[in-house]
C-alpha cells in the first residue's frame, strides 16, 4: 500500500502565526525524500490551511503526485484547470466543519457531479471520488467517470472493539473489490493512524493507497522536539 502524505497541517500551524514558517511546500519535499508516493493538499473555499500560493508551488516542486481535494465549485473547478493536478479528489465541504466529516452525497449531487468531472476529463484532469463504502456510491462513481475512489476511513478510525473493526474491515474490502471490478483505483483515507494502519495494511491487495495528514503532521511534531530545543540550546552557548 503507498502512502500519500497530506500536508494541509503544516499550513495551519503556519497560518496561526501568519508567518512564513513552518511551509507546506518545504514539508511536501521532505515527505517525497522520506519515500511518499504523492502529495494530498485541500484548498478550502476559506482557505483556512492551503493558499493558492502554495498549490502552485506544490504544482511546480512535486515530483511523486500532486492530489488536489477541493469542493465541486466554479472557483475550484477553475483553479483546477489551471494548476493541472495529478488528481482531483472531490470532497464535500461544510464551513463550520474542522475537518471533511463525511463521504460526497454521489447519490443526491449526481446530476451536477457528471458534467464537473467530465470538464475536469476535458482538461486532462483525472476525478477521485471520496465515498462511503457502500455499493451503491461505488457503483455511482464509476457511473460519473471517476477513474479513482477514496473510501472514507472515518468510522473505521473510531470504532475500538475487535468485532467492530473486523466488519468494517470486511466492508471497506467489499467495496474495494467492487469498485476495482468496475476499472477503478482504489484508495482510502481519513482518520488513519499509527495503531489502526496496522490491521488497515491487511486490504492491501485491494487498496492501493492511503492518504494520511494529521496523525503524521501530530507525529512529526512531536518527535521532532528534542531535535529542536537541542538545536535552539546549542546556539545560546
Ligand atoms: N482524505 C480526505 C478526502 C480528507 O479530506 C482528509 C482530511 O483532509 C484525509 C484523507 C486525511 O485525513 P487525516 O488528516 O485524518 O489523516
């Protein structure tokens, strides 16, 4: 399974100071030298992490894959045309959400999902759908012209009892190989960590891609803090 480390993080630690550090784009390279396999960043309407300026600086520096997660608006459907990413991933977006809470509604938004994802077709941009794992959104990506699928990990991230996570286990499998009949890549996301990646791993042979930012932007801080007062110390001797 490859790892697509998402960077928004980086960008919201940098906002609250409305400094220029810590920079999403110097992070983005540091995860590619470490070995991540793409780049996920989410230009929000409000623009509370990402800014348009860091998307084209990831569209020029990234190497591996540039995944751009936006809502299916005008303004983004613009701005994707115009920076080409790698992939869209079409999320729904709520303003008052502090992180993308649920799966896009393929059902209720699909008369406005076709024509989007085919002008994003047009353009040479391919369209990742983030769906709950049922049958019916998998069937209905591929019905839009997806080429890929995001399952949503959200409720797989909080369940803790072993029974739970084995039939959600089965679940995320069963639309995985589902949408992989029906000529999709599959990859998956949200709420994953350093525990529950470990039983995760096991639907590698169905899924062939995580996309993880929180839990290792947390991480990173953390082990990165002995380093850092070692380095601030050395200078005040
Ligand atoms: N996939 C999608 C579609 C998301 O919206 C997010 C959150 O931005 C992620 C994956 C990553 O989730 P997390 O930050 O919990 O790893």
């Amino acid at each position: 399974m490859r790892l697509a480390v998402n960077v928004d993080h980086i960008a919201t630690l940098r906002n609250a100071r409305k400094e220029q550090e810590p920079d999403p784009v110097t992070a983005a390279h540091l995860a590619e030298l470490a070995g991540a396999a793409g780049i996920v960043c989410h230009l929000r309407e409000d623009r509370r992490h990402i800014q348009d300026r860091d998307l084209r600086l990831l569209r020029q520096t990234v190497k591996t894959k540039l995944d751009l997660e936006m809502a299916a608006t005008e303004e983004m459907l613009r701005i994707a045309i115009q920076t080409k990413p790698d992939l869209v991933t079409l999320v729904p977006e709520r303003r008052e959400e502090l992180t993308t809470e649920g799966g896009l509604d393929v059902k209720a938004k699909r008369a406005a999902l076709k024509p989007f994802i085919a002008e994003l077709c047009r353009n040479g941009v391919p369209t990742s759908l983030f769906i709950e794992a049922d049958e019916e959104s998998v069937k209905i990506a591929a019905d839009l012209g997806a080429t890929h699928i995001e399952l949503h990990t959200g409720l797989y991230s909080r369940l803790r009892k072993p029974d739970d996570i084995e039939r959600e286990l089965a679940r995320l499998r069963e639309a995985a190989t589902l949408g992989r009949k029906l000529g999709l890549t599959v990859v998956a996301g949200h709420g994953l960590n350093y525990i529950n990646i470990v039983p995760f791993a096991s639907l590698s042979d169905v899924i062939e891609e995580v996309s993880i930012g929180h839990a290792i932007i947390a991480r990173a801080a953390l082990v990165g803090i002995e380093r850092a007062v070692r380095d601030m110390i050395q200078l005040l001797k």
